[in-house]
C-alpha cells in the first residue's frame, strides 16, 4: 500500500527505477539488453525497434541501452494493434519523444493515427510519455486505481476510460478485438492486453523476460497467480514489460524463479529468519539460469513484498 512515501519525489523515482538502475548495470547487461528480434523489424531507432508480430499486431521492443548508450526515451516496451475502424497503442512510455515516436511509425505502418490507448500501470516508463502520442479525439483507458496512483504521483495527464476493475473490457477496433484484463500482482492495478484470435498477450510488467522482476509496489501471490495463468498457453506470443518478445517456453524459467521466491520467502518467514538473512542466503537456482538484476537490492525487494504480504517483520 502506497502511503507518505508517494511523494512526488518518490513517485518520480520508483516510476523511472527501471532507467536508472539499467544506467548503472555492467556494461555486458548493457550492451546484451534486449537485442535479439523474434520477427521482422519494420522500423528502429536507437531507442526501440518495432517487431511484426501478427497481420495489423506489431511489438514495441525498447532498447534503451542499445550499444551501451543510454536511450531511455522509450524503456517500457507496448504495441500497436490495428483494426478497420481503430487504431490501439499499449502504453504511455516514458517520454514525449518516445511515445510520438511510436505514433509516427504506426501512422507509417496503418495510415491511422491513435483512437485508443491502454496503460497497463501506473510506473512513468509506462505512462508518462502518453502526450506524445497526439491523443486529438483517442480515448485512453486504465483502471480507476491505475489513474488514483498516476494522480498520486503528481502526473498531470490521466486517463479517461475505465477499465473495469474485475474481468474483461473489450475495446473493438473493427474486426480486431483487444481484450484488456485487470489483474493485480506488479502493482495493485495492473492489466494485460490480448489479441486473442491472433495470440498475442502484452503483459505490462507481470512479465518480464531474463529480467529479475521489480518488486517494489507488487502484491506477490497475485503476481505468481497471473503469472502461472498467463504463461501456461503454448503458441501464445507474449510481450513482457521489459526485454525481448518470448513464447511459453522461453518464459518457463521466469515463472520459475517467481515460484523459487515465493517457496523460499514463506520458508524464511514462517521459520522468523530476519528479512536481511533471507535475502543475504537467496540465489537464484542455477537450473533456472541467468536473470538480469538492475539493482544490488532487488532481491531484497522481492522478500520485502512477501514478508510484508506474509505479516512477517521487515
């Protein structure tokens, strides 16, 4: 629960916790960060590429650290989904800059330019950029609480459509249906995006893709339930929040590093280990390979989030 601590000055650093600790990873994180296209790449720029995922489905993959340089105009990665009559964005971005960008290559790629657009929480590198998208006449949409938390955090563009806080919203683009679902488990409203007829999910950040997970607002059951009902359908394209497009195969090992961490936090916890011990005595299985870590403390995130859930002390 957000409390004091959503500050402005709180908010403007967690929102862009992504960039800044990607600023400060190692330099092979840096320069190995999102870099393998899974399709055609229609357009690119140093700060994001644009991938085909489905006929009028493209994925919008941020490079931010491409080549080792600092990029951040985009960093979340969204999408583009074109219907007969509608065009939808996934996501805000961080940036101006970023988010007219993606606007002018779907404009390129459709002929249209945004009718609609959903953020799937409230974090500014997912949100923040949502001006730059020229939203003249678009409908944006978020869940109430997503828009309570981007008001908290001094944003001063919110979405108006809702999206309802249980179960499906669909927004119909003409023949293209996109189904948003609300969930919960990043944060406390997040929702995830499916073209279901072309399967194709964009996850927000329940998922993320070779990446140890931010756990700083997440709600931690919530986000392996999601998680295990999301990445659990074979032939599905998923977007992560973060990092290269994946299908279920390759997310295996992230739903199992989320299971290894809930496993390992309810052990400590009921055994009253103290939360530093816990997080001091964690690895990362080595059968689930390597996760990228942006910050020395993320580990410690993630216990915090379940000790807090659990009632154990932090």
């Amino acid at each position: 629960m957000l409390t004091e601590n959503s500050s402005r000055r709180h908010f403007m650093r967690i929102a862009s916790g992504c960039a800044g600790y990607l600023a400060t990873a190692p330099l092979w994180v840096r320069q190995s960060f999102a870099i393998r296209p899974q399709a055609t790449v229609v357009a690119e720029t140093p700060f994001a590429r644009i991938e085909a995922l489905a006929d009028g489905v493209w994925g919008v993959i941020s490079t931010p650290l491409r080549d080792g340089e600092r990029q951040f105009a985009t960093t979340s990665n969204g999408g583009i989904v074109q219907g007969r009559d509608g065009l939808l964005i996934v996501e805000g971005f961080m940036s101006d800059e970023g988010s007219a960008w993606v606007a002018e290559q779907a404009f390129a790629l459709t002929g249209m330019r945004p009718t609609h657009v959903v953020l799937t929480h409230f974090h500014g590198d997912h949100c923040r950029g949502i001006a730059g998208l020229g939203l003249d006449g678009a409908a944006s949409h978020a869940t109430a609480r997503t828009r309570e938390l981007m008001a908290e955090g001094e944003e001063t563009i919110l979405p108006e459509g809702e999206i309802a806080a249980n179960g499906d919203t669909t927004i119909d683009l003409g023949g293209t249906q996109a189904t948003v679902t609300a969930r919960m488990g990043h944060t406390p409203s997040d929702v995830t995006v499916e073209i279901r007829d072309r399967n194709i999910v964009f996850c927000g950040d329940l998922v993320w893709n070779e990446m140890f997970p931010n756990f700083t607002h997440s709600i931690p059951s919530h986000m392996v339930r999601a998680c295990e009902q999301l990445l659990r359908r074979d032939g599905v394209t998923y977007v992560p929040g973060h990092g290269d497009v994946a299908d279920m195969a390759a997310q295996d090992n992230y739903l199992g590093l989320l299971q290894d961490l809930e496993r390992a936090a309810q052990r400590d916890a009921a055994a009253g280990v103290d939360l530093a011990a816990a997080v001091a005595a964690y690895e990362v299985p080595a059968s689930l390979g390597t996760f990228v870590q942006f910050g020395a403390d993320y580990v410690e995130r993630a216990f915090r989030a379940w000790y807090r859930e659990l009632g154990a002390a932090v």
